[in-house]
C-alpha cells in the first residue's frame, strides 16, 4: 500500500459543519447544518481537510443526550480520514497532503501515573475528538499532530474510516476479553466494530458466535465466517470462553454473562450502557466468571490495529452516505438500518 503526500487545495475562510444544537431523540433533529470559519491550527496541531467520517454510536449517544455534551455547538465524529491541510506553531513532522487518520483520542497529558504506565486511556486529563473538539462532521478540523495516524493514499477513505474507532475500540476489547489461542468468543451487537473484530478474532484461530437482534446482521456474520449467529438473548450452541458486549444494552450482561464457561471473560466496550439488572453471583460471576469494561485506547493500541489490518485487511462493510445526510446516517443508525458502518464522504 502507498503512503505519501497528495496536492493541497486552497484553504477557504469558511466550511460546511453539523453540530448538536439541542441534544435529543434523533426524531427531535438534535443535529442542525451549519456555516463556520475554518479552524486555525494551534501549538502542535494540524488541520485536516475531511475526506471521509465514520458514523460512531458515540456520535449518537452525543446527539440524543446520553453522553453529556462538553461544549455547546460540538460538532460531532471521530474516525475521520483526510489530507494534512496546514500546520500549527511547533507541528511540522507530516508533510501537506499526508493522509492521515483522526481518532476518538485526541490528547493526554503525558505526566501523570496513568500516562507513565502506558495506561494514557485512564489519563485524566485526556481529550476526545468531537466530544471536548470539534470533530469531522465537517470540511476541516483541528488534531494534535502526535495524535494522528499516518494512512495509505491507495485504500478508498471510506473503508478505513471505520477502522479509526470500531476497529480499534473493538481490537481493545478483544485484548481485555482475554480470548484464549482457538478459544470461544461470543458477539454481541453486530454493527460497525462488531464485524471488524470478529473477523479479527477469526483470523487468529477463534470460533466466533454471534448474538444480535437485526437479522441482516446475522446474515452478514455467517458470510464473514461465525460458526453461528442467533437473537441477541439467545444462549449461543457452546459455552464461551469470552465475549464482548457492543450493543448498548445493560439488560444483556447477565445474559452474556451467564453463557460464559468456568474463568471466562465479558468486555463491554461501548462508551455509554443502559442500566444492568441485578447480577446473581452463582450464576452470572461465580467460577471465575470477569465482567470488564473498556475505556477508550491507547495510541499503542491504534498503531498495533492498524499494522494487523495492513497485514491481514479485514472486509470493511461501509454504507456511504452524502455530507448533507449527517443527519439520516443517525437515524438510520438509531434504527438497526446500517449493516456495518455508516461513512459521511464527499
């Protein structure tokens, strides 16, 4: 694959944007199109003009409200390709025109006892993009040019847009799952992240079974390999020796819970989880059984993802959207209309 610079356009003074006005249901339009400046790139920041986004369910968290927004008029997305448009003060290490990956981590401060132990997701301090910045549900944003991830220019920005949240998230969540060599891993939720790990996971030798409640989702995980794909509360043909929960379903945990086998492992690696009933101890964590969460990533993280997928490209099922249809990628989304991932190009 090629790596290297393209042509930089002109830089205008103003750009198309969504931000969330009014955080709410998707029905209530929380996101609203917008006119504004083109960022200025500070200290060790670049701009990024925008050649595709990924819609994340984090982006819909934000807009309904269930992820508190951080600043008014936040413009939302955080798995972005695009081209190094301009640098700030002090950046210059990526040449104008280096296609470059902006993801959900957009900062850490570098000095506390989380960052000094190579735990820089728990940093405190840390920063996300389109959630604490404006993110790439626009023509340009600004990045910490240390945060960026260099990508091919000859793999189409759609397909690795998804790559830059779902497929790195989900590669954490494969990671604190602890999924033995040729072990039994349960899915559940079938979305973006979802079926890019799960081929992850089959690569390296797992049998993967698939629990998710959209039926051309299940369709989508026997064609990529699972050796089974039922409802999302149904018990899988097996006991698992680890699983992840993607949906943002809290009523699911005792469910995925109470399919895994004696020292199995459940990663929940969603951002945001309705309330989880109450747990029986017996049942659901007795025998060693380890419920997880998985907060964010680590740059190590990103860098290890993307060398695997360079090696071994998964198949991205991207659904493109125009830019002016931000707002229907959301709602399709809220609805269990994506098979995939929904990318905002062009």
């Amino acid at each position: 694959m090629t790596s290297g610079a393209s042509p930089v356009r002109p830089i205008p003074a103003e750009m198309d944007a969504w931000v969330v006005v009014r955080p709410g249901p998707v029905a209530s339009h929380p996101l609203e199109r917008v006119r504004l400046p083109v960022p200025v790139p500070g200290p060790g920041e670049v701009l990024v003009e925008v050649e595709a986004c990924a819609v994340c369910r984090t982006d819909l968290h934000l807009a309904e409200g269930d992820l508190p927004p951080r600043r008014p008029g936040t413009v939302p997305g955080h798995e972005v390709v695009g081209r190094v448009a301009a640098h700030g003060p002090g950046s210059g290490r990526l040449a104008p025109g280096t296609r470059v990956g902006v993801a959900w981590l957009r900062s850490t401060c570098g000095r506390c006892r989380y960052c000094l132990r190579g735990a820089e997701n728990l940093c405190p301090a840390s920063t996300y993009t389109g959630w604490d910045a404006d993110g790439g549900y626009a023509a340009y944003l600004t990045a910490p040019e240390d945060y960026l991830y260099p990508l091919p220019r000859d793999v189409p920005a759609e397909r690795q847009a998804p790559l830059l949240c779902a497929g790195i998230i989900g590669y954490r969540a494969l990671l604190r799952c602890e999924l033995p060599p040729g072990g039994r891993l349960g899915v559940y939720g079938f979305g973006a992240s979802a079926h890019l790990t799960a081929q992850i996971a089959l690569a390296q030798g797992a049998t993967v079974h698939v629990l998710t409640r959209s039926a051309r989702a299940r369709e989508l995980a026997l064609e990529l390999g699972a050796a089974s794909a039922g409802g999302a509360a149904d018990a899988p043909p097996e006991p698992l020796d680890a699983a992840i929960l993607f949906a943002p379903a809290g009523e699911l945990v005792p469910v995925a819970l109470a399919a895994l086998d004696r020292g199995g492992t459940l990663a929940v690696a969603g951002i945001h989880l309705s309330d989880i009933p109450v747990l029986d101890y017996g049942r659901h964590l007795f025998q060693e059984r380890t419920l997880r969460s998985v907060t964010a990533n680590t740059r190590a993280d990103g860098r290890a993802f993307l060398d695997l997928v360079s090696a071994h490209p998964p198949k991205v099922t991207a659904v493109p959207y125009p830019f002016g249809a931000a707002d229907r990628a959301l709602s399709d989304l809220a609805a269990d209309r994506v098979e995939g991932a929904a990318v905002l190009v062009g």
